[in-house]
C-alpha cells in the first residue's frame, strides 16, 4: 500500500513538470495493475485517484474515465 501511496505523490509531482502524454500512458498502465486486485478496501482510494488524474489530462472525457 505504501508503494502505491508514493506513486500517487510522485504523480502529483510529475503533473506539474512532466508532459501530460507521458504521464497519462504511464496512469493508464498503473490503472490496469490496479484494478487487478481491488479486493482489498484500501486500493479502491488508490484506483479512485488514478482515475481523478486520468480525467484532468487534455482530451480525456472525464466522466468516461470516472465510469
């Protein structure tokens, strides 16, 4: 779980410097690993903002990405 708590502070980081397709491939792959095991309560907050950020990139239909 702490993995994934640095990750999402990592991106939030990277938003503000990194190109937006980049960091959107790189969200896109981090959705699939964890939509994997969701069984677990505490990665649903970690899906949720994977998603949120998801959303915020241009081009992106946000409440496609949110459904």
């Amino acid at each position: 779980m702490e993995a994934w708590e640095a990750k999402l502070a990592t991106y939030g980081t990277e938003y503000m410097s990194l190109g937006a397709a980049d960091i959107q491939r790189r969200v896109s792959a981090e959705l699939v690993t964890v939509q994997q095991p969701l069984d677990d309560p505490r990665l649903w907050s970690v899906a949720a903002r994977l998603m949120t950020l998801y959303a915020t990139f241009p081009g992106s239909d946000g409440a496609k990405a949110v459904h």
